[in-house]
C-alpha cells in the first residue's frame, strides 16, 4: 500500500473530507477539503498524519486507536497502535527513524488496515 493509498483509507475511518492538493508538493498530496471545512479555524491547508502530529493524534481519537509507548528493551517497538473496532490490526514500530515519525506512521498504517479491513466485510460507501 502506497502512502497516498493509506492516506485516503485512513481519512475515511477519520471522516476528514480531504481533496487533492493541487501545490505538487510531495509530501503534502491532500488538503482538508475547503467545502466542507468553511468556517472551521484550524481546518484549513493541507492534511497528511503521517507528517503532522496533531493531525495524527486526532485520528487516533477519532478512530478509538490504543497507542501504547515505551519497551525498557532496545529491540522492542516503541510504539503500538490498535483500533478499538479491529483490534487485530495492531501495528508496532521501532524508534527508527525517530520516535515521532515512528508513532504517526503506526497511528495511520494502524487505521488504514483497519479501514481496509472494514471495506472487504461492509463494502465501501
Ligand atoms: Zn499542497
């Protein structure tokens, strides 16, 4: 699964209505869609969990994600996410490259296979 593919799954298990970004910035392919989010402060410009922390923990509320930190063993995760409603979708990183971008990805990658689960039993709306 593709970045950009994970994205799109997990902003549906979210229900953040994103658009496309039209800047060509790579790192940055959606934005909050601005018809949605008109009068909305902090709803604006560009929306991507995977880079953006608050972004990250508001999914996880959202989607009811269980994060839990921290190993005392170096080889352990530091980080383990698992959606409420899939808990079998638990997802573990190390702290590599850094432990912040470690707990985005788990909290996306976590509730994007979570949401991918839903859509091969309940279809897709
Ligand atoms: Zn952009």
């Amino acid at each position: 699964m593709t970045d950009r593919e994970m994205l799109i799954l997990a902003a549906k298990a979210g229900r953040v209505y994103i658009v496309p970004c039209t800047c060509s910035d790579p790192r940055f392919p959606f934005k909050f869609d601005p018809a949605v989010y008109k009068n909305e402060p902090g709803y604006t410009g560009h929306w991507n969990p995977l880079e953006h922390g608050a972004q990250a923990l508001e999914l996880a509320s959202h989607t009811e994600t269980c994060i839990e930190f921290g190993s005392c063993q170096e080889s352990a995760p530091i980080v383990t996410c698992w959606p409420a409603s899939e808990p079998e979708y638990k997802t573990s990183r190390g702290n590599f490259p850094d432990s912040r971008v470690a707990t985005r990805r788990t909290i996306v990658e976590s509730v994007a296979a979570a949401q991918l689960r839903y859509i091969e039993i309940c279809g897709d709306d």
